[in-house]
C-alpha cells in the first residue's frame, strides 16, 4: 500500500498527456490511494477527475466551481468562490458534504456551522 500525491497535477495528469492515467485508473487496486493538487480544477483530465471519490476544495473560480458542483451533483460547491481564506469543502461521490476550516496553529480542521 501507498499513498501518492501528485503535486501541479494538471502538469503531469492533464487533458493531453494519458501516460499515468493510471494512477486514477488502475492504483486503487494495489491498494494505493492518490491526492491530485492543482491550481485548477479544469487543468486535471476528466477521466482522472471521474475516478476521484473525495475532493478537498478550496477557493476556486465559478467556471470551476460550475465544473465541480455538474460532477459532483451539489449544489452548494457553487458557493466555492466565497470561501474565505482556510475554509474548503469536504465532498465525496456518494454524499458526503461539508464545509470546513483548517486550524494553522493547532493543525486540525473544524468543521462550519452554518447560521
């Protein structure tokens, strides 16, 4: 088992280059997981955006957000562009939804209440 993080992900994992698609495709079989990090959502090929189960979001533009919310079938991951600074979604394939803030000083994310 592994864990792998793809750091500037649409660089080594975009739309044009399918050479390690399998670290979407075929990696979870072995039993290893992968985080994809990108500047932009629409950077990552759609083929590798579809096999992520869970998404970590952060402050992004609406044209993304617009992308994310059509994938992930929420409607709140429009809201994405008013994330303050810290603040992220938590969104998985089946459900899960939550919106969050990481703690720098005692490293740990809380979750928001909203009002």
């Amino acid at each position: 088992k592994c864990l792998l993080i793809i750091d500037e992900a649409g660089d080594s994992v975009g739309q044009y280059d399918k050479t390690r698609f399998w670290l979407a495709t075929r990696a979870r079989h072995w039993g290893h997981t992968t985080f994809f990090l990108a500047q932009r959502a629409q950077m990552i090929a759609r083929t590798v955006r579809d096999q992520c189960g869970v998404a970590y979001l952060f402050k992004m533009s609406l044209d993304d957000a617009k992308l994310l919310s059509n994938e992930f079938a929420r409607e709140e991951l429009k809201q994405i562009n008013s994330l303050k600074q810290f603040e992220f979604f938590y969104v998985t394939r089946f459900g899960g939804f939550g919106k969050y803030k990481v703690d720098i000083l005692q490293g740990l994310c809380q979750p928001i209440q909203e009002e």
